[in-house]
C-alpha cells in the first residue's frame, strides 16, 4: 500500500506518529503527483517563521540556540572546527521528537554541533502540501548551510545531513542546495512514491552528497522499498520489523528506524552483510561477503545492498560478526 495509504490508516487508528503541539499558520502549495489537491499559490518564500534550527553543543546540551539565517550572535556555540549533525524529522512530527538524537551525540562525548530542524507547521498539512512545502524547507535549510560554510568556517567534509520519512528527502534537498558537498545524507525510511514526480533535484538522489546511506524498514508501506543510495541497508529485510508485531498501519516498523540511528551512534553492532536479497542472507548464501557497520559508523568506502537482523527490543543491536 502506498505511503498516503498507511498515513491515514496511522493517524485514524493507531496514533501512532505524534502531532505537535503547536501548529503555525501553514504554507499552501499546488499538489502534484498522486493525489488531487485544490489549487493554491505556493509561497513565495519560507523562512525563520516557518523552520527553526536548534543548536546544542556540550556547552549547550539542553538550552538550545537558535541557527539564523540573518543573526550569527543567536548561536554563539556553533563552532565550525566541529563535526556538525544536522537532523531533521518527517510529515506530522516535530523537532521534539529528535531529543534522542540530541542525547546520544551528546552522551558519545565529542564535540558536535548538533542541529535539530523543526518544520513542524509546514509539515503539518495535508500530504500534496506537505511535499510541496517540504522542498521550500529544503531550500530555506540549504540557504542557512551555505550560510555557515561561507560566512562562520563550516566544512561541508564535517556535515553529515540526516532526515526521517519526508524528512529524508528533505535531507536530499538541503544537500543538493549545498551542491552535493556535504560528506553524507541518511536517509531513514524516506518516504515512499510521493516525491517521484518532482525533479531530482527536489527529492532524495544519490547526488545529494559525496555518500548517501539510506535504512528502509517499511519498504513499499511508509518507505522506499528499492535501493537508491551509495550503500542501502535492509534491517529484518526491509518491510516489517522485529518487535512491532502485526503492525498492520507500518506504523512501528517505520518510526522504529529511529530507535536503529540512535542506538548506531553509540554502537557499532549493528554490522550489516552485502547480499543481492534477504532470503539469501537469511539462508547463510552471503555470510563470506563484507560486513560493515550500519548507521553513524558506515564508512564511505562501501557500496550496495546490505542485510542484517535486530533485536525485537533495545537493544536492537545484535552484532555477531566482526567487521
């Protein structure tokens, strides 16, 4: 079933995706792709009314800053010698919903510039909007990025740009607006179908960065069943995932890639096998190929289809082979 398919099913039934708890006036915007929407102008414009960018530092870990497009003195941690993260959430959702994020890179004790992106009033319209406005997200973020590697020192080699179903595309956007130089884009679960019709350049593609990792766990339901990055990784195969039961909506198997990222940042374990399917990976047909780390450890170097299995609860990790 294709992603509106389950969104509604997930927002009727299970609650499952969270609502935040303010909604801005949201932007409108003309559907394309799948579903008809009424026509509406676009705007012409989106900017710190509509997206916030958090910064927390070990100065800062829980008192964020505020990364501007037009004030440098709101964000006075940010320190461009430093790695920075860069991570953004999905349709219905908000910058809350990243604090695991947040934690983990703050209890793994270096130095980052972790940069939370809330977009949470355009994300809150209806799914043709939403994807609309997802890309003048993506425009909006790339602007301030640019803004920190021309303007404050940011190496694009110390970006890594990560984004969550819709957020996962808007992750691609950002990249390609900072012309494909950021070190990597992760795109977890990015959402599936609805952004086919738009350009390149205006949806998740292996351009967007010198290394796009992508980790689908609902393949064909919430997210993109196929392979579409540098190196791809199919926990549990891919489609449902250890722990969430029957999981009719795909609702947990979707959002669970979360709990997966945030654990790989403070854990190598989840190592990964190269394998063309999981039914070969589960018969033991690949267990002589490479393995790699999955998540924050992936290194660069690595290409293809990677399988692994996970726990059914925290933590997911199981990490049987050495890598």
């Amino acid at each position: 079933m294709a992603f509106v398919g389950y969104l509604c099913i997930v927002l009727l039934v299970t609650g499952v995706l969270s609502v935040p708890t303010h909604r801005r006036s949201v932007l409108h915007g003309s559907g394309s792709g799948h579903l008809p929407v009424k026509s509406e102008p676009l705007p012409r414009f989106v900017g710190s009314d509509d997206v916030t960018l958090y910064l927390y530092t070990q100065i800062n870990p829980l008192t964020p800053e505020i990364v501007k497009l037009e004030d440098d003195s709101s964000s006075p941690s940010f320190n461009p010698k430093n790695p920075t993260r860069l991570v953004i959430h999905g349709w219905i959702s908000n910058a809350q919903n990243l604090h695991g994020f947040r934690d983990a890179y703050i209890a793994a004790g270096d130095d980052y510039n972790i940069i939370l992106v809330d977009w949470s009033g355009p994300a809150a319209a209806d799914v043709p909007t939403a994807v609309q406005n997802a890309v003048l997200v993506g425009d909006y973020v790339g602007q301030v990025v640019n803004h920190l590697i021309e303007s404050r020192g940011l190496d694009p080699d110390q970006l890594v740009i990560i984004g969550h179903s819709m957020g996962g595309h808007v992750a691609g956007i950002v990249g390609n607006r900072v012309g494909g130089l950021a070190a990597e884009v992760i795109a977890l679960d990015p959402a599936n179908e609805i952004f086919d019709d738009n350009p390149l350049e205006d949806q998740l593609d292996i351009t967007d960065a010198k290394f796009v990792q992508i980790i689908h766990t609902n393949g064909g339901g919430f997210g993109q069943p196929e392979s579409r990055g540098h190196a791809d990784f199919f926990p549990n195969g891919g489609i449902k995932q250890a722990g969430c039961g029957e999981d009719i909506s795909g609702g947990c198997s979707h959002n669970i890639v979360l709990n997966f990222y945030i654990e790989s940042i403070v854990s190598k374990d989840f190592v990964a096998t190269l394998c063309s399917n999981y039914q070969e990976f589960s018969q033991g047909g690949c267990s002589s190929n490479q393995h790699v780390a999955m998540g924050e450890w992936t290194p660069f170097s690595v290409s293809g289809s990677y399988y692994l299995n996970t726990n059914p609860n925290s933590p997911f990790a199981q990490g049987h082979t050495e890598l």
